[in-house]
C-alpha cells in the first residue's frame, strides 16, 4: 500500500483566448437565468443588474448575476499575448516554487488539456481556430519554459453546436466524430500525441461521449458531483449527481457515467477553482485529508480552470486554503502532480508489461501484433495520412482478441495503399502506459 498523500491535480482547459463583449454578457445572462432583460446592454445597467437596482429580477436571480459578473470572471484574456504575458509568469521556476509540498519538494505542475476550434461557420468569440494552432502554441511555451518534463498536454474537446457557432454548448460526439478524429489523426500523425487523460468539454459527458472514451482513454478527469448542486437543472451541463462526493476514482456504469459499474477507464473528481459554481472549498480539501487519512493511502485531489482567466488569481486564493487545512494534518504530505502519475499512484498501477505494439506490411496487409501487454480499449486507434493530404481514421481487423489485428488495403472496402503517405497506430493499456507507432511509406 503506497503512504498517505494528497495529489493536487491542476487541470487546465486549455483553449486559447476568449473574446466577450457587452452584448455577448447580456445574451449570457439571458441564457443562464432564462429571463428576457429589457435595459441595453451597457457597463452602467450592468452595475444596475449587479446592485440589485431593478423590478424584474427576484433576489435569488440578482444574486446570481453577482456571481456570474464577478469582475474576474469577466476579465477574459482575448489575445494570445495576454495570455503568454500569464503563462511566462505562472510557468517560471520561480512561480513554480511558491507552491511546494510539505517537505519543500516540488512544485507547480500543469495539466494542460488542449482543445482545437475547427468545423465552426462563425466565431464571434474570436477562437484561434485551426488543426493544432492551440497545441502548438503550448508546446513552444513549455519548450520556452524548459516546462515539457514538468507539465503534461492531455485531451479537451467541445462537441458541434447544431448552428456549428464556435461559442455555444452541444454534449453530442455523435454530431461530430468525423471531426474529433480528424482532431486525433493530425496530433498522432503530425505530432506523435496520443491522449491518455480526458477532460470533458462543458464538464459533461452522455452515453455516446462515455463510450467514446472507454475505447481509447483510460483515465478521466471529469466528475463534479457537489452537495446541493444548483446548477444541473434538468440534468443539464454538468450533471455529476449520484457519483462520488468523497474524492473517490471509480470505474463508470456503461449506461450512467455517474454510477459505479464495470466500464474500464476511471473517473476523477475535479472541482473548479474560482468560477460561479461547484467550487473547491475548505471542506472539500479537508474531505480528501480526510480520506488519506482513513484510507491511509494517497488521494487525488482535482481541481480545474481555463487558460482564458488569470490563473495566478485563481491559484493563490486556492493555496490560502489548501496550507490552512494541510495544516491541521501534519502528519499527511502533498504537493502537486501530472494527473497520470497521480492516478498511477493512487490506484498503484503497475505493470512489468506495458503495452507495445509490432507492425509489418505485406502486399497490401498490414498486421498489427501486441507483443507485450494488453490495449485498453477493443483495438489500437488507426490513423492514416493519405498523399493527398487527407486524414482517415478506421477500424482494424480482429485476429486473436487483443493479440493480433489487420487492416486490408483495396480500393473495394479501404483504399489503395499507393494512396497512403503515412500509417499511424496509437494504444494505451489501463496502466497509463502508451505506445505510438509511425509507418511512413
């Protein structure tokens, strides 16, 4: 059994800037407190809103356009160079050690879940949109930073609004797989990336998202299940009620993600650091001492924001409550962690068998052997680069289950393997290790 710790796993969605203006707030508001606001969108009536100065909001309501309207959550960062103006800043050695663990060891780590912005007809939030623009541009900073051994870049993906409007919320994977693998292909041709850790976009996840993921990403960092939750209405974005309140990683039903079942990934909970709901508060930190302490094993602790905000705000008024409850348990070390590392940990995954995969093409047959370990999901994930520049995902051929695949190049069923520039192949196994496989013809 591993000691009692307390891994604090900082998530961030990370999404590149985020543009709002006045009129954009006021639609939000409308949105969020479904009621028609009859003054013009303005800073002045905003105060008015906020202070409560009006006939038609009930007192619950103006209480929630407080929090909603908290200048922080306000303060966007709509450039990529306010951004980097934070991320040279939070991503310094220097920074780093403000926010050691107990023994002074450590540091600031960041899990950095990476988003593209494609397939959008209009972006009237001014997303950088594009394959891999947002990827790319954290991993020149974290090469700038001498970062890339410390920080880590995992998985974050909206699904496709109906109106495909790059601001507005959809839950659906089934309205855009042919645009999340195009999104996969490009990270595991192009820039040798697979993901291991998912972080759903809007918080939320649906049967066909769950499914999605138990194929292909072992760890999920996505349960926000709160007391007295306000939020989830009729069951929507976000809606964690009836899984673990208690900091507890569990395997997901198949057909309810909240409940325990016998699904293969596991699931996180991640509360939010300064935002208009479900929160990381004191008693939500002494849960997880708490736990180490009873369980006496480690915890994972998750807490999570956006690139969008300042997250040095966010992050220290976050410490002033960690160190005072750490403090009533100084017999417990913490500090914070890759979330990989710290599910590995937590679950004491360990294997002298990771996944590794063995390739080799005749005529037109490509066979896949695992020759050590066994694939998280069904099959290794195929992605393949056609001369043309195309990118397609398929599904492979089953020999012996988990043991050997293939995959038939024709132009009756797949194509012509004179077509193909290049052959990707990705698999995770439940231990959180990785292996990538590049063919290039």
């Amino acid at each position: 059994m591993n000691k009692p710790f307390v891994y604090i796993c900082l998530s961030i969605d990370t999404e590149g800037p985020l543009y709002e203006d006045i009129v954009a707030t006021f639609q939000r508001l409308e949105s969020i407190l479904e009621v028609k606001i009859p003054l013009k969108p303005s800073k002045a009536n905003l105060e008015k809103l906020r202070a409560g100065e009006v006939d038609f909001l009930t007192p619950e309501q103006v209480e929630k356009v407080r929090i909603i309207t908290d200048p922080h959550l306000l303060q966007y960062k709509s450039t990529w160079s306010e951004i980097d103006d934070m991320l040279y800043r939070i991503m310094s050695k220097e920074y780093r050690a403000k926010y050691v663990g107990r023994n002074g060891e450590g540091g600031l780590v960041f899990n950095w879940h990476v988003m593209d912005h494609v397939g959008y007809d209009t972006n009237p939030r001014h997303r950088d949109i594009g394959y891999l623009n947002v990827f790319d541009h954290y991993q020149r900073i974290m090469d700038e930073t001498d970062s890339t051994d410390i920080d880590d870049i995992q998985w974050h993906v909206h699904a496709m609004h109906f109106k495909k409007q790059a601001n507005l919320t959809a839950y659906c994977y089934e309205n855009c797989y042919d645009l999340i693998h195009q999104m996969l292909c490009r990270r595991i041709i192009d820039r040798n990336f697979f993901p291991l850790v998912n972080r759903p976009g809007f918080h939320t996840e649906r049967p066909d998202i769950n499914w999605f993921l138990e194929q292909w990403m072992p760890f999920d960092v996505a349960n926000q299940s709160v007391d007295n939750d306000d939020y989830t209405g009729n069951g929507v974005a976000g809606d964690w009620r009836g899984a673990p309140k208690d900091w507890t990683i569990y395997h997901p039903d198949i057909y309810d993600w909240r409940k325990e079942g016998q699904c293969n990934r596991y699931i996180a909970r991640v509360l939010n650091l300064k935002t208009r709901f479900r929160n990381i508060t004191e008693f939500e930190i002494e849960k997880a001492f708490k736990k180490a302490v009873a369980d006496n094993a480690p915890v994972y602790m998750g807490v999570d924001t956006h690139d969008w905000r300042e997250i040095s705000i966010e992050l220290e008024e976050f410490w002033e409550k960690f160190v005072k409850v750490a403090a009533k348990y100084p017999e417990i070390d913490y500090g914070f962690s890759k979330t990989t590392d710290a599910f590995k940990d937590v679950l004491n995954l360990k294997t002298d068998n990771p996944i590794k995969l063995d390739t080799k093409i005749e005529g037109n047959l490509l066979t896949i052997d695992v020759v050590s370990g066994e694939p998280f999901g069904s099959q290794p994930y195929l992605a393949i680069k056609l001369k043309s520049g195309q990118y397609m995902h398929d599904n492979l051929d089953f020999g012996e289950f988990r043991k050997r695949y293939y995959y038939t190049f024709n132009d009756s069923c797949t194509m012509d393997l004179k077509e193909v520039d290049t052959i990707s192949l990705a698999c995770n196994d439940k231990y959180g290790n990785q292996d990538i496989v590049r063919i290039k013809l």
